[in-house]
C-alpha cells in the first residue's frame, strides 16, 4: 500500500503540471468517490493535487499514511499524545506529539 501526499493548490492546473513533470506521471483525475484533485502513483507513493481550500488538510503539503482500522489509530493518535484535528471515517487529519500535521487513510 503506497502513502499519499497531498499538495494543495492557488493554481490547481499549474501544480498539475509542476508535479506530473518533475516525477514523470500522468496526474489522473480521481473518482467523486475519491475527492476532488488528480492522483498518481510515482516509486510506490502516490501523490495528490487539489485546490487550496480552507479545511484543516488544504493549506500545507500532508502526508496520508494507510490503516487498516481507522478507529484504532485514531485511539493510537491520543494514546500516544497526539491530537484529532478532524477525525473521519475514510480519511483523518491529527497532529503528532510534537504538533505536526499528517493524515490518516483508510485502506
């Protein structure tokens, strides 16, 4: 299972094209099931591009790490003194003990 990291956008098209360059992929457009941005896989990480929004996942680049169960990591997140920025069912953003961002992805 390859992680993901997810690059917001000011100009959506632009980061497209930046990334799908410099790592030689074809950014795809994913599935409504998937989000809104592109998606592609480059050396067994895949790598995200949307628009920048205002939610807690769209101002800063943001590793997504899979689980298999997302309810035990996110116990696993607090029980290690980390914090829930906005827990989901298929997707979660927390904050490391430390106060650094990442993600969580359901798999």
């Amino acid at each position: 299972m390859a992680a993901l990291i997810e690059f917001p956008a000011d100009d959506p098209e632009r980061a497209r094209r930046f990334w799908a360059g410099l790592l030689e992929v074809d950014l795809a457009e994913r599935g409504p099931a998937d989000g809104a941005g592109w998606v592609a896989e480059s050396a067994g990480v895949r790598v995200g591009v949307h628009e920048r929004g205002r939610g807690p996942g769209d101002t800063a680049s943001l590793p997504y790490f899979p689980v298999a169960d997302m309810t035990s990591a996110l116990r696993k997140v607090e029980d290690l003194g980390g914090s829930l920025v906005h827990p989901g069912e298929r997707w979660s953003i927390c904050r490391d003990s430390e106060g650094t961002p990442f993600a969580l992805e359901q798999r």
